[in-house]
C-alpha cells in the first residue's frame, strides 16, 4: 500500500523530490504546500513557486497559506492524516498540532550536513566559508529550527566552480533518493534518528543586505571568491567602482603576489583585468555586471565603458564599500 505524503517546499530545490514522489507508486502525494505567489519583477506581476508550478503540472491539489499556523490549510493537512509530512525548503515554521499531525511523522530534507548550517541560508555559508563539500540531511521536525535527529546524509562536494544556483540543482537531485529511498524505511521502523551534537551546531541566517559588500581590503583574493560565489546568483555581491556599483559575478584568484594596494588594477588589457586584494593577492575579473547593465563577460566591458582604465588606477572605491 502507497505511503500518504503532504509535500511542503517552495523553492527549486525541492522540484525534483515532489516529482519523484508522484512519479513513484510507493507513494501517494495527497497535496502539496507552498509559499502564495508573490510579486516578481520589476512590473511586479505575480509569480508562482516553482514548486507550485511543479505541482500544477502533476495534477496534485495545492495549499498556499500566507502563515501555516491556524489556517485552513493547516485544519485540511490535518484531516488528511499522511502517513508523512515532508518538507523541503518549505519557508515557515510548522506548528507542533502539524509536525504531530502525520502517522510516521514530518520529516525535512535540509541542505546542510547538520548539524552544521541549521537557518534559511545554508548553501551560501557553506561556499562563502570554502567548504569543500556540503549535503542533505534528512531529518525529523520539531519545534526548534533545524534541530531534530537526522535519520540519514548524503554529501556532495563543492568545486572551485559552483556557485549557490550549481549546487541549489545538484543538493536538489541528491535530496530525491534521500527521501523516496528512507521514507519506507521510517515507515517500517528500520531507520531510526541520531539526535544532533550541540557541540557542533553551526547557524546560517538569511543573507542580509549588507553581506552582499565585497571588501578588498579585508578578503584575500580567494575569499572574495568564495564570497562571490556563495552569493551569486541569489544576491549578487557588490562593490563600488569608480563611483559605480558593480555586481560582481565571476572572478578567478591569481597565485602571483602583488605590491599594489588592494582595489588597485596590476594588469589590463582589451580581455584581461587583474585587481589587488588583501594580503598582496590578486585576482582576474571574469564577469561583472555595471549599474544599470545586464551581466557581461570582463571583455565587453573592457571594449566599452572600461577602455578608459589603466594598470595602477585604483578602480574599488573601498572607502565607500560600506557605504
């Protein structure tokens, strides 16, 4: 007989574990939950979640509760009595009357290797951080964020390549067997939880805005790096140069030392632009994106509004970065 599962995500991530549970007849998805559609854009038109867009091609009736607790879409998960509650980035927190509301219990597939990175952001810290690899716990929900035992990891290792939207798509394809392979192992009393060291617990706050500032004099040039892509493509991070503020995209730190203060151009041609960092480090600027620009590979900046920069200029603004 098919496990019932009330399926609770928002985002992408949690696309490819919502499909394989309907395309799976082990289990049967009795509803999906996701965030209301919100303005997006800048005419600000309302946009489904992909997780709402996902479920809507299913076929699989959708719940979109402005606040889970003590609404109706609570009172009718309830009624339905899963045998599961899964969630994946759903984006609220689950009231105790429906965490307790499933026969075998609410289960969540977090992107973290918890107890490490327990909060909303937790791909960025572990990028922004230079982890080398990261994962998916499933775990049992309970009242506090993140904290209840984990019933099983898989991890996934994070090259010099990924950025937050890579690793979004590999943790969301690794987070598909977590799930349908464990959830009738739950069921059947084979796979029970190991609860979370507090000696290790670890936090990963929203990204705030002020995060999103690059500080060449502070971070090496790897670590801008990391800062980069720990951010991109959710929130770009930025500095001003010139007296403009670039979003920066894509860079590469050098292994050569560099004398120039940092935020200073030590090498630029029609292709190329170097720029010291902290600590004597440079790095090469691969892709930017200028104020009021779309993002543009470092070339076709250089063959237009950048023709006028030259070795030695100090192109980061860095006492205005905090700004």
């Amino acid at each position: 007989m098919a496990l019932s599962i009330v399926f609770m995500g928002t985002p992408e991530f949690a696309v490819p574990t919502l499909e394989a549970l309907a395309a799976d007849d082990s289990f049967d998805v009795l509803a999906v939950v996701t965030q209301p559609d919100r303005p997006f854009g800048r005419k600000r038109q309302l946009k489904a979640s992909p997780v709402k867009e996902a479920a809507s091609k299913l076929g699989l009736p959708v719940l979109q509760p402005e606040k889970i607790s003590g609404s109706d879409e609570m009172a009718k998960i309830i009624e339905l009595a899963p045998d599961f509650i899964v969630t994946a980035a759903f984006g609220q927190f689950l009231p105790e009357k429906l965490l307790h509301a499933a026969k075998y219990g609410a289960v969540n597939a977090h992107a973290s290797l918890l107890p490490k990175y327990r909060g909303g952001a937790p791909v960025h810290y572990a990028i922004m951080n230079g982890d080398q690899e990261t994962g998916v716990s499933l775990m049992y929900m309970v009242k506090k964020m993140d904290a209840g035992d984990v019933l099983a990891v898989v991890k996934v290792p994070i090259t010099k390549d990924d950025n937050v939207g890579t690793m979004f798509t590999k943790l969301g394809q690794a987070a598909v067997h977590l799930v349908t392979d464990n959830l009738p192992k739950i069921a059947k009393g084979e796979l029970k939880g190991t609860a979370q060291n507090p000696d290790d617990v670890t936090f990963s706050p929203n990204i705030a805005r002020d995060q999103q500032i690059l500080h060449f004099d502070r971070e090496t040039a790897q670590e801008i790096d990391w800062h980069i892509r720990g951010l991109y493509p959710t929130h770009p991070a930025h500095a001003v140069a010139a007296g403009q503020t670039v979003k920066f995209i894509k860079v590469a730190p050098l292994q050569e030392k560099t004398d120039a203060k940092p935020g200073v151009i030590t090498q630029k041609d029609k292709k190329h632009l170097h720029l010291a960092a902290a600590d004597g480090s440079q790095l090469a600027v691969l892709e930017i994106q200028p104020a009021g620009k779309a993002a543009m590979p470092i070339a076709a900046f250089l063959n237009g509004a950048g023709q006028h920069l030259a070795v030695g200029d100090a192109w980061i603004d860095l006492g205005e970065a905090d700004a």
